[in-house]
C-alpha cells in the first residue's frame, strides 16, 4: 500500500500551514479552481437536504438521466443506465481498477492518483512518455513497445489512461493522436478509461473535442465530475459512462456492486445537484464558459511567465495548468544544487514562496526540471475577488491577479537568472 | 472482484421495483432508519453550502474536533488528530482493509459488507459463530479454535470485526464477553475494529455500554456515523477513531494516505453538519433519545410477532433489528418447500410482501431459517407519520405503525401454521 498522502494534497495542506504561521505562499501546487459555489448551485444543495434516504447505488433516475443526457449532448450517445455517479470521479476510478483485469498503462506525466489506485487494486504500472505537442495519452511512438516490454516481464497490460484534455500539462491531445492510441488499444485489446473531468475546461469555446468514446466506442470507459469545471471539488460530485451493449452492461453491474460495498451511493443532496448540474442548463453553460475563459487567460499569462524565464513550455488549451521544464536553465541552476524536481519545487516554496508539484510526483523523471504550476488560484483571496475576475473582460489588469501574477513572474525569472 | 451487488442494497432496490409496480411491500429488508432530516441538521448542511473548496483529507478543524469530543464523552479519550471523517464509514471500513496486514476475523452472521470489502483488499475471511447470548462479537469458546484452524491452513487471522451494538440480531455484546474477546485479540495480537455506528441507538438510556477500545485502547479502532442514529444514510457521514499512540499515529497517517487516492475527503456541507451533529448539542441528544424509544418498542413488537409464531429469536436491546429462527418449524415448514433461508426470504417476499434479508446473505448457514428483519421502516411513508411516530408516548397505537405490525404478524404467524 502506498505509505505517504497523495502529493498533491500533501502540499495543499503543507501550504495551509505555512500560511497559518504567517509565510506569504502563491499557491500553484493544487489543481483546484479556486472561485465560489454559483448560486443556483447552492440553491440545489439546500433544496436537496430532504434526501436523507439511502437511494440507489448507481444514482438516483433524475441525476443519472441528467448525466446521460450530458455525455449525449457531448456527442457520446448515452442511456440512463449507461451511466453511474460517485463521490467525485476518484472512487470511480478506483472501482475501475478493482473491476477491470489487467495492468495499467499511464502517460507518463499524469495525475498522481492514477498510479496509486493501480497499486492498490494489485495492478503493475508502466508509464509511457507523452508526445511533444501534447499531454494526456501516451506516445503512440512508444505505446507499442511499452506493452511488449511489459509483457515479456510477465505483466498483462489491459487498461490505457488518457486524460483529455490533460492535467499535468493543460493541453489537448489532437484527434489524430487519440485516433492512434484508439487503434493501438483495438489491436492489443485494451480497455481505454478517458478521464474528461477536464472537458468543459477547454479555453476556446470551439475548441475541436475528439473523445476516444467516439473512436473506439466499445472499449472506452469515460469519467467526469463537478469539481473542476464548477469549482465543486469541496463538494464530490462525479460521473462515469460505460460503452454501450452487453460488455458495458456488465461493466456496470460489476461496478456497482464494488460501489455498494465501497461507499453505497452518491450523497442524496448531491444527486439533486448533478441532476440539476448535468443537465445544461442556460445558466451553467454560461457559467463554464466564463470559468473557461478566466482559466484560459490566467494559464496563459503564467505559461508567458515560463517562457520568458527560459524555459521550454507547451502552450496550454485546456484545464489550468501549465508544466514548465528548465532543462535549458540547467547548467545555471546546478551551480546553485538544483539537480531534479524535487530540489527545484522546494527552492520555489522556500526561496520564492511559490507551491509547485515536482514532476516526479506525476511519475516523471525526478532528474528532469520539471513540475506542474496550477494557475487556477490566482483569482483572489475572497468571494468578491474571485468573482471580479471571473466577471472581467480582462482579468489580469485586476490589481489582485497582476499582483500574483508578477510574484509568478519573478520567482520563475529567478530560475533563469 | 465479488460480481454482485451488496444483497441489502440489491434488495432494496428490488423492493422499489416492486412498489413501482403497485405490489405493497412491508420493507424489513433494508437497514434504514426511515425518518426525516432533522431540522437543525437540514439547517447545517445548508449553512455549510460554501464550503466548495477542497478540505484537508482527514476532515476539516472543527468536524475533527467535534468528532473527538464524541468520543471524549463516550468514555475514550480522544485528540482531533485520533479521528478521520469519511463519505460514510464504508469507505473507513474499506480503507481500514487495504492498511491492515492480515486476514479477518467476523461473527458469523455479521453485516454484509464486511467480508466482500476485505475480499477486495485480498483478504481471507474466517467466520466465527456469536453465543447464543447474543450478536456483534464471536464467540470466545469458538474464537481460539478459528485462530488455530485459520494458521494451520496457511491464512495469517489479524483483525477481528465486532459490531457493537450488533446489525443483524440488535443484541449488545456483555462487557464480560467484549472483555474476553479483547484478551483474546490480546494474546493473539490481533486489531480491533469495533463498528459502534449503532452505538446511540440503544433503546435503554442507560443501557451499560462497553467499548472494546477501554479494554483493549492500544489494539481498537472504532468507526461510526450518522447514518443510523440520526437517519442521515443518504448524506453519507462516517468517522474512524484511532488507538492512542504512535501505533495509532501511524495507522492514521496510512488511512489518511489511502483516503487521498480513494475519496479525497468528506464533503465540505457535509463536515459542516459532522462539526455540529457530533458535538452532541442537546436537541441532538434529544432527537438521539426519541429515535432510540421509538426504534426499541417496534423491535420489540417484531420480536413478539416471531416468537409467537414459533420462532427462538434474542430479545432486541439496541440498533433497530431482530434476527428470528424459525428452527422450530423447520418440519412444518420443509412440508412445503422451504427447507434454508433463501427460501424463506423468498417466500416471505412472494407470498407474503415482506422483504426480509436471508441468513445467509450475512455469512449464516444457507440451510438454517433464520433472516434478518430490520424493524426500521414501519414508521410510516410520509415526513408526517413518521414525525408522529417519533412524537408518540405509545408509537404502537398509530394507526399506519399498527398496521404494519399486524402484516408483519400475520406472515410470520404464518410461517408457524
């Protein structure tokens, strides 16, 4: 079992306690969107308390119906049963790793849970390196040899990961890469879990959208949640879609059972929100929208604030993360001790007060320079802060954000100098 | 994996089908308690709706020292770094499977979930049967002799489940039998889980209640929630206190661990309404007291109902279940067909409209006549007959609880024909 508390938020409460002894931290270490619950969101949440009752275990017919309805408007056609709800989309995972046979192939950097539930559930885990041009899929360059490797070592890889768009990176993989990685998993008989959490995150309202769902239909697990797109990750709201037929009724039913074990059911005030948040309405769908848009241009000024530090930077899309690598700046950091992730996450923190996640939490090589910035608690410190910058035609000119912004700016330079 | 939905679960849901259906259905099938929210407890989870940032993984500040203070005034001492909260304690449950090393021990019948949660965790399971005093513990005479069968053919017994009071014959173990099985557990090194989530709904106030975790403190994890006490299952509510120590420190740092890639952590509304319920409040204890009244006089009618109809069955003294054996009637009943509790179950169901859960479902032998009623659903449909319920100095002599006693009566008694 994994002995130490999932890095990610380890370093979120590392930062918390920094804080409460009065360090000044910019906290780019968490993948949180940082911004208040939206109102008809709350209302929901109030007007959902009667349900104390334990409903079914996959969901109640309102919010799976909801949540079909999601993936169909997404071009994923869908049915209610086709579909269950969790706790956040991690439990979900985690019921895939303990129902699905085989091993598990990762991009390799990817989100740090990945690895640890595979592990849990007594799977090997072979990580594959991502393209140049983007995060979230492995190289189908390197895919193939991975699983032959794997397997002359006595694994059985059976499952790909792919996380679209991408959380390390903050990128989308291009339809003709998941069409690649699509055929590669028909050929070796993989199943593939595309984790779109990410999807209603995409910085240009038309930005192309290829879900591996629509490649490789029948072999292609999806999952969503609330968390990142609304800002709900306080509140554990997630969603999966199985493929549709016979093997995707019976993934279902193997994955409810592992939930009626593991937590019984999504909470009965929870369901009324997915129900409600699933659904599309006018109101969210402005609301993703203006999320998108300040999450867009917030990764894209940090993004700006690595390059011009000197390092190599793919321009992000999607999500909010950028994930900055400083190996041109390595002899220069050197001198200084700085020789992989670890040092250099721990300079930022201790020099510059600015929480990073090393890339070799994300599975990366700890020699690399590499980590992962969050940009998506930049917005302020309070709700009016975070709402001005999520209401503003420019929200970098906001004294607030420019002020984060320029402690960002500085700390990288920093690395350069 | 195991390949089915948890029988309690499963059943429930059958009897929703049922009911959609236009059949009426006495529902004893289903562990709930079937009352409404509590007001102040609806007025909390509204109150906490801001709370939409991801929190610390064991659970916010004030939720973990309200869930100390618990069990500070049940008799444990207990820091706010000694707990964890949970989206229920399943997961705690669960996540209790995946650090402890070893194999399990359970009485035989015990809750269903426990021994599909540690066949996931690749754990052996051994079933020990309770004394004919009562339910929740195994037996001491017959737990030694499991220990040494368990290591003779090669399985490594190092956690012993008690459920204090017990699901499913709603019988207190005695201190004598919880202070022999702790010397046991003593000699044999084994972990303590006791599942004490019943332990406010004794049906006596005063009722004499002794914690594995005074006997045996170094060597007892205790979980509990707000699912049963307080009718909350559907809000998902859970807490897990660690031994005192450096043992328990540590074990709490790997739960914590594991709590980070499995679920995160508790809901942020929902650590609100921990913070409150669990800081005993005196309409808490009030609402605690009138619940425990009520589900105590309807245990104790179905119990008269079994025995009349022939059945040995331990008298209820907590939690809201009876767990009848109708061995007396086994000639009578073999007459027509019914010769283990699958049948029973199911003719009780079809012939009779009372869900009940078959023995075996709870790790009983198949062929005894012994099921499960849980006696909590017999309050009522309606918020309102059910708050009458709770209100009532004689709960009996509603009409809608009289009623579904004289069903329960009829299909038992004729069980006995």
């Amino acid at each position: 079992m994994n002995a130490s508390m999932s890095p990610n938020l380890a370093l979120n409460e590392e930062v918390a306690r920094l804080r409460a002894e009065g360090r000044s931290v910019v906290h780019l270490g968490f993948g949180e969107s940082r911004l208040p619950a939206f109102a008809p969101l709350v209302e929901q949440l109030r007007a959902g308390a009667h349900r104390n009752a334990y409903g079914p275990v996959a969901g109640a017919p309102d919010a799976l119906a909801s949540l079909a309805g999601y993936f169909e408007r997404r071009g994923l056609p869908t049915g209610p049963h086709e579909v269950l709800l969790g706790p956040g989309s991690k439990p979900l995972l985690m019921a895939l790793n303990l129902v699905l046979p085989g091993d598990v192939l990762l991009p390799r950097p990817s989100w740090n849970s990945y690895e640890p539930q595979a592990r849990m559930a007594g799977k090997r885990v072979y990580g594959v390196p991502i393209p140049a041009e983007c995060g979230g899929i492995p190289d189908p360059d390197a895919l193939p040899e991975t699983i032959e490797r794997a397997r002359r070592t006595g694994g059985d890889p059976r499952i790909v990961v792919l996380t679209l768009p991408d959380n390390p990176t903050g990128t989308l993989a291009t339809a003709a890469l998941v069409e690649r990685v699509c055929r590669i998993a028909e050929a070796e008989d993989l199943v593939v879990v595309s984790d779109e959490i990410y999807r209603d995150v995409m910085h240009r309202p038309d930005a192309p959208f290829l879900s591996p769902a629509e490649v490789a239909p029948d072999r292609t697990v999806v999952t969503t949640g609330l968390s990142k797109s609304l800002a709900l990750g306080g509140w554990r709201v997630g969603g999966l879609r199985v493929p549709p037929g016979a093997r995707g009724r019976d993934l279902r039913d193997r994955l409810v059972a592992v939930a009626s074990d593991l937590w019984s059911t999504l909470s009965g005030p929870m369901q009324q929100v997915a129900a409600y948040a699933f659904g599309d309405p006018p109101e969210i769908r402005q609301r993703l929208a203006a999320s998108a848009r300040l999450h867009g241009a917030v990764a894209r000024a940090v993004h700006a604030a690595a390059v011009a530090a000197g390092a190599t930077c793919r321009p992000p899309t999607g999500a909010f993360y950028v994930y900055p690598d400083f190996e041109p700046r390595r002899a220069a950091l050197a001198r200084r001790g700085i020789d992989g992730s670890a040092a250099l996450a721990r300079h930022l923190l201790d020099e510059r007060g600015l929480a990073v996640l090393a890339g070799h939490h994300l599975g990366d090589d700890p020699g690399a320079l590499r980590f992962k910035a969050a940009t998506s608690m930049l917005y302020g410190d309070t709700d009016e802060e975070q709402e001005a910058a999520l209401a503003a035609p420019d929200p970098l000119a906001l004294p607030h954000v420019a002020d984060a912004l320029v402690r960002v700016a500085e700390g990288f330079a920093e690395l350069g100098d």
